[in-house]
C-alpha cells in the first residue's frame, strides 16, 4: 500500500486521478469480497 502511495504521488495530476479511482475501486472489491466470504461461512 506504501508503495502505491508513493506512485500515486509522484505522478502527473491526470495519472494521480485515474490511479485514485483504481485504488478506490480495488479496495471497495476487497471490502465486497471480504464481506461476501463471511457471508457464505
């Protein structure tokens, strides 16, 4: 994650944005997919 902040930060405005989205709609799968496994236990 420290890693992907870092990128997020050195990179053009346009990039930082679209990388923002990725990193937000990655997280929220990981949130959706934690969630749907504790739901099928």
């Amino acid at each position: 994650m420290r890693s992907l902040a870092l990128l997020v930060a050195e990179s053009l405005p346009d990039q930082k944005t679209l990388m923002v989205r990725l990193i937000e709609h990655f997280l929220l799968l990981s949130a959706r997919d934690a969630h749907g496994s504790a739901d099928v236990t």
